[in-house]
C-alpha cells in the first residue's frame, strides 16, 4: 500500500497506543503466573500478536475479552506455562523481542522448541545465546540465517554470563526465567550493558508481578530462585515510542497533545520528551497530557543508546533544526526491521536532506524544508512512521511506498494521522 500525502500541519489531540515493550513484558509475566491475570489497555499489533501465540504454544491460556479503554484490547490470561508433550513450534512473525524474550522462558520445562520467524527476523542475532546453550547442556540447531532455531533442554539454576553489546533483550528472556528455576542464579553481563533503560523496564514489571531481582546497577544480577509471578490486573501505559512521531509533529506547525502517558515512566524512550526540549522544543505535561507546541528547533549531540527506537523520527527533527545534529550510539539501529540509519539518510536525502552516515551515528544538517516526492518505507513501521512526520514540511506531495507497515506496532497509525487532520490518499 502506498501513501499520498498532502502536506499539511497536523494538531489536536491523540491518546497514544499502549507500551508495546511493556505489553510484552505484562503478557509474558502473566502467561508465567499461576493462576488467572487480567491485561488491560493493550493497543493490538503484529508483534503483541506473536508474543500471545508463541506464549499459548507454551501453554498458557489467552483470551481477548472487551477493554475497559476505547478502542482497546483486553486478555484473560490462565498462566502457569507447563511441560508439552509434543514438540512445540513458536511462530514469532517479525517480533525480534518476542524471539528473544521467549526462548529462555521456552526452556523453563525439558521440551523441544523450535522458533521460526519471517522478514528480517531470521537474520538477526541471537549470538549471545549460544555459548550458554553450550555451557547449559542446552541441545540446539539453526540454519545458516539463524531460523529457524531449535532448543531442547531446561535451564538449571547457577551463573551465566553473555555479552551486553548486543541488545538487552537477551538479558529480560533470562530474567524473566531465572528466578522460577529451583536455585539462585547471578547473570552478568561480560561487556558494558547497554540499553540500561529496558532492562530497567523488565525489572520494574517483574516488582509488579511480584519478583525480586538484585541488580548492582551495572552489569551483576543476583537472582533468587523458587520465586513465583503474581496473578492480578495490571492495565498497560502509554508508549513513549509511539507518542514520539505526534510530540515532533507538534513541532512543526501546531500544538499537538498525546495522552494516555505516565510522567517518570520506566520507559527509556520517555527521553524524547527531554531531548526536543534540549533542541529548544517547546514540549511540556499538562493536565491533558504531554504537550508540543510550535518551536525553532537547533542541533544538538544526542546519544541515544537507551533510546534507539527514537532514532528516525530524532533524524526528522535534526533535519528541520538549525546547525548540525551529530546523532551517536546507534551501530545497534542498523539491525533492527532494516538498517535504520541508511534508510534514513536515504530517503531524507532524496527529499532534500542533508544526512551523512557513520559506523554508530548520523551527521545531520539543517535544511529549511523538504521537496517532497517518492520515498519508501523499507517494511520498517518506524521508518515510514517518522518519513509521515516529515510531510509537514515538504512543498510538494510526499508518497510513502510500502506504508501499511506501520501495522507491525501501529495499525491504527494512519487513523490516528487523519484525525489529526493529516490528508493522504491510499493507493493500492
């Protein structure tokens, strides 16, 4: 499906999907309880969708049931993730966190499990796995692109240690599993862990589903076992991620408001909030919700190695911002949905933008605006998410080919466009 846009300032007032990562996290702690938990507030996605299958393939019992919030999404969960008899096939679609959370939590009971996956998601690492598997007596086979990837075995309580460079999704799968297993466990991290935000998000949704983790604030775990996940109802947040293309667009022609937000949320991308406000936006909470409004914007160096996810709406904004914007920390965006940091410079560029690739970053110049014209949404949702934001400022039409991506995290983004008074035709 291609998007015709007609560029035009968006404004009014949009209550932001639910926090993809911690519906993640909510789910899979439920699925881990004994006994019935409620899930509230989930804004549905292809991701949420494949956390929810491979998590029934496990055992667990979901159900959707109606929402306490408009246009939202509620699950019965009956936890309790028992041993299958069978060999368990757990389709993960495209959803790098659902694969990587889900595979120790897949081999918290000795059976086989095999994860399969479509798009880039065969493709991209689970490296940090692999010599625990060998060190755990954890039998394992994959092909040559990583997927599918075959596990049989179970976890036994003790140390572990892998690499923290990588993605800390790898360290939520483990502590998510290590505190059910009948021993203490320590997991550490064997280089600077990065992304210190999520893991934080996965040790404060834990606390609320009842288990203890003790973490040195660097890179040491002290895991007590024989713990157990607590059933309840737990209602999901508002997602920074989501809210952060609508908190740009406020930028750039009208005041635009997102709720549906916590304040000093746990959620790493709640720093786009302070980072268009160190760029000189004007972005504030009020009692509707978080605010932007219109504002001149300047370059500025932004790290963004607990917020990666915020990197191509960030390249936007920097490029609609005066000077130079050095974007850094972000070698790890080029292995998400696609490299993140070519297709952004790519696809700016065509339109008039000044971006220059690094290894780890962007080197990005301020241009007064953008022609408009064709460009591609590279089957990544936040690729043509954030490429939608940058038609407030084109002169001219801007296409997007390739935009019914967006379902994979936002399937009511281009809805939620048009109620902000975006115009676009829908072709194909």
């Amino acid at each position: 499906m291609d998007i015709c846009i007609t560029p035009k300032a968006l404004s009014g007032t949009v209550s932001v999907p639910s926090s993809k990562s911690i519906g993640h996290r909510d789910l899979i702690c439920a699925a881990l309880a004994v006994g019935e938990s409620i899930v509230d507030n989930i804004s549905i996605s292809q991701d949420i969708e494949a956390t929810c299958r491979v998590l029934q393939a496990l055992g667990a019992q979901i159900e959707e049931i109606p929402s306490a919030y408009p246009g939202r999404t509620a699950y019965r969960v009956q936890g309790g993730l028992r041993q299958q008899k069978k060999a368990v096939t757990a389709d993960c679609c495209e959803s790098g966190s659902t694969l990587r959370f889900l595979i120790p939590v897949g081999l918290l009971h000795d059976q086989t499990v095999t994860f399969i996956g479509q798009g880039k998601l065969p493709k991209r690492p689970l490296d940090p796995y692999y010599p625990i598997f060998a060190e755990k007596q954890i039998t394992y086979t994959l092909t040559d692109s990583g997927l599918p990837l075959t596990v049989q075995g179970k976890l036994q309580p003790g140390r572990y240690a892998l690499a923290g460079n990588v993605s800390s999704q790898f360290f939520t799968g483990l502590l998510l599993a290590l505190p059910l297993l009948d021993g203490d466990s320590v997991l550490e991290s064997t280089t600077t862990l990065e992304s210190l935000s999520y893991v934080t998000m996965t040790l404060d949704c834990m606390a609320r589903h009842g288990v203890q983790v003790q973490w040195d604030g660097k890179n040491t775990f002290h895991i007590p076992g024989n713990q157990s996940y607590r059933p309840g109802a737990y209602t999901v947040e508002g997602d920074y991620s989501q809210a952060a293309f609508w908190l740009s667009a406020g930028l750039f022609g009208k005041p635009l408001t997102c709720t549906g937000l916590r304040q000093h949320s746990s959620q790493g991308d709640e720093a786009i909030v302070h980072i268009l406000q160190d760029m000189g936006g004007a972005v504030s909470y009020t009692d509707a919700g978080a605010q932007a409004v219109p504002s001149e914007t300047a370059g500025r160096t932004i790290d963004v190695e607990d917020c990666p996810d915020l990197v191509p709406v960030l390249t936007v904004v920097a490029s609609c911002s005066s000077g130079v914007t050095h974007i850094t920390h972000a070698a790890r965006v080029r292995l998400k949905e696609c490299d993140r940091l070519h297709a952004m410079a790519v696809e700016l560029n065509k339109i008039g933008a000044r971006i220059e690739e690094e290894p780890e970053g962007l080197v990005i110049h301020g241009v007064s605006g953008f022609t408009g014209g064709i460009v591609d949404g590279w089957n990544d949702h936040r690729v043509a998410m954030a490429l939608a934001v940058a038609s407030q400022r084109c002169q001219q039409p801007l296409t997007i080919t390739g935009a019914e991506c967006v379902r994979k995290s936002y399937p009511a983004f281009w809805e939620d466009f048009a109620s902000l008074g975006g115009q676009y035709e829908q072709k194909g």
